[in-house]
C-alpha cells in the first residue's frame, strides 16, 4: 500500500469513527495513536496536512496545533480509551493498514 492510500485509509476509518467530526479535544489522542501503531512523525505531518486540507480554517488550524504537541505530549488514558473506542467502532484495526 502506498502513503498515500494509507492516508485515503486511515482518514476513512476516522470518519466512520467520528461520523460528525473529530472533536478537537480527540486530535492529540488520535496522533498519539497513530505514532504507537507504526506512523512515524513525519507521516503524522503528512496525515495532519491532508486532514487539514480537508477541514475548513479553524479546525485545520486546531489540527496542527495537535499534531505539533503530539510527539512531547502523553494524553491520558481515559483520553486514549475514549479515542481508540471510537475508532474500533468504525472499524479501526489500531495498526498501520498494509
């Protein structure tokens, strides 16, 4: 699978998981997630530019203030539960899709 299939992939499954959006408060435990399941640093700024491509001014913004704090920042676990729930209900198999 290519990066960028990957990203068509794991941006389908965050909307499944989050069929009215992701909530801002959910972005740093998302990227967290995705840096524990094989993402490196560099592929969350990919993910984070074409989520924010997609998304209008504020929440793009929003979106990389998150990705920015992911790497220095450990959300809690009642954040990453909450997070990983929501994507295991749209399908998410919290790995990197081959």
């Amino acid at each position: 699978m290519t990066p960028s299939e990957v990203l068509r992939k794991i941006i389908d499954w965050l909307r499944a998981g989050y069929p009215e959006g992701v909530p801002p408060t959910d972005y740093v435990p998302l990227f967290s997630l995705l840096l524990r399941n094989n993402l490196t640093e560099e592929d969350i700024t990919t993910f984070a530019t074409e989520l924010a491509s997609l998304s209008d001014a504020d929440t793009a913004q929003v979106i990389h203030e998150a990705a920015a704090r992911c790497s220095g920042h450990e959300p809690s676990e009642a954040d990453l539960a909450r997070v990983r729930g929501r994507l295991a209900a749209g399908g998410w198999p919290l790995a990197r899709p081959d």
